[in-house]
C-alpha cells in the first residue's frame, strides 16, 4: 500500500498475530480490518485476516462459521490482488482443513511452499494437517523441515516428537523431545507466562 495509515495499522495487526495466542488474534484483526477500510487493495491486510482467523481455528478457540467464512473471503481477496502470496494459501488450507476438505488444503499448502520454500508457516501448518488425517510419514517429513527453518521452536519439535512415536520413530524420538525440552527451557527464559 502507498498509504501510510494503513500500513501503521497492517503492522499493528502483524504485531499481535506475531504473538500467536488466541487472545490477540481478535485485536489483530480488527487493525487489519482498520488497514482495509484505509486501502481495500491492501492484499497483505486482506491476508492477515486470514491468518488470524486461521490461529482462532487452529485452537479452536472462540471460532465461529462467520469467522470461517471471512478467513476464506479474506484469503480470497488477498490472492485476487497477489496471486502469488504464501500466507493466503496457508490461511485458506487451514480453513479448508478446518472443514475436513483436506485435499483442497494439501494442494493450498502445496502452493504456498513452491511460493516460498522456507515458510515455516507452510511446512508446520502442512504437518499439522496431515497429523491430523493420519499421513503421518509426510507429518514427520514436513516438522522435520520445519524444524530446520525455525530450530527453536518448541512446538514444532513438540509435535514432531508425537509424530515419530506415531511410525514407530524411538532412537530419533528420544533426541527429539530433548531438543524440545531445551526448546520449552529457552521460550520459558525469555517469556515466563507462555
């Protein structure tokens, strides 16, 4: 966007959504609203409402059928004005994965990684889904991905540890859940509350 205004409030939306937990994906979309209301071509906006309605689905946290239906009109309009955005495919997976239209969802999150091969987001929101149906030897692949590109996330190591005790995965299992405590041990030092 050229204007200013509504790019100030776009970072203020990223800044909640960057915080991940339930209770600041409301605030973060009500200053994505506040962007778009500025420039409704702001695709970006478009997309991180799409995102932050995406973390309220992944947790299932006060998720209602509005709520899914504007994640998926969002993500829309985000790739009517970019088609070439990650974070609006992964949105829209989650939300078809949400609906149990999983195929859908694999070829959204399939997208979003051949958009950007170093998206976390894509890999551990794509392993989260196919732990989920029970494609497990692709959930550990992905986590393990995902792992490489944000090494100190706790929850990504968390879940990869659950998904090779799922294939039967027990040496690599046990390393894994090391890496995780100290993972947990060092989110714990910088955020005592989380």
């Amino acid at each position: 966007t050229s204007n200013a205004e509504a790019y100030d409030l776009y970072l203020r939306g990223q800044a909640h959504l960057r915080d991940g937990t339930d209770t600041e994906m409301n605030p973060a979309i009500e200053f994505f609203r506040e962007a778009i209301r500025r420039d409704e071509r702001f695709a970006q906006a478009h997309a991180g409402i799409a995102q932050a309605q995406a973390v309220k689905g992944l947790w299932r946290v006060g998720m209602t059928q509005a709520d899914l239906e504007e994640a998926l009109a969002a993500s829309r309009r985000a790739l009517e004005l970019e088609p070439h955005m990650p974070e609006a495919y992964i949105a829209r997976a989650q939300m078809l994965s949400l609906q149990g239209r999983t195929n859908e969802a694999y070829q959204d999150f399939e997208q979003a990684i051949r958009l950007n091969p170093a998206s976390f987001e894509a890999h551990y929101h794509f392993a989260r889904t196919c732990f989920q149906v029970g494609d497990f030897e692709r959930a550990v692949s992905l986590y393990e991905t995902a792992t490489r590109l944000r090494p100190d996330d706790f929850q990504a190591l968390c879940l990869l540890e659950g998904a090779l005790l799922k294939i039967g995965r027990a040496e690599q299992h046990a390393e894994v859940a090391r890496r995780a405590m100290q993972a947990i041990d060092r989110q714990l030092a910088i955020d005592p509350r989380d």
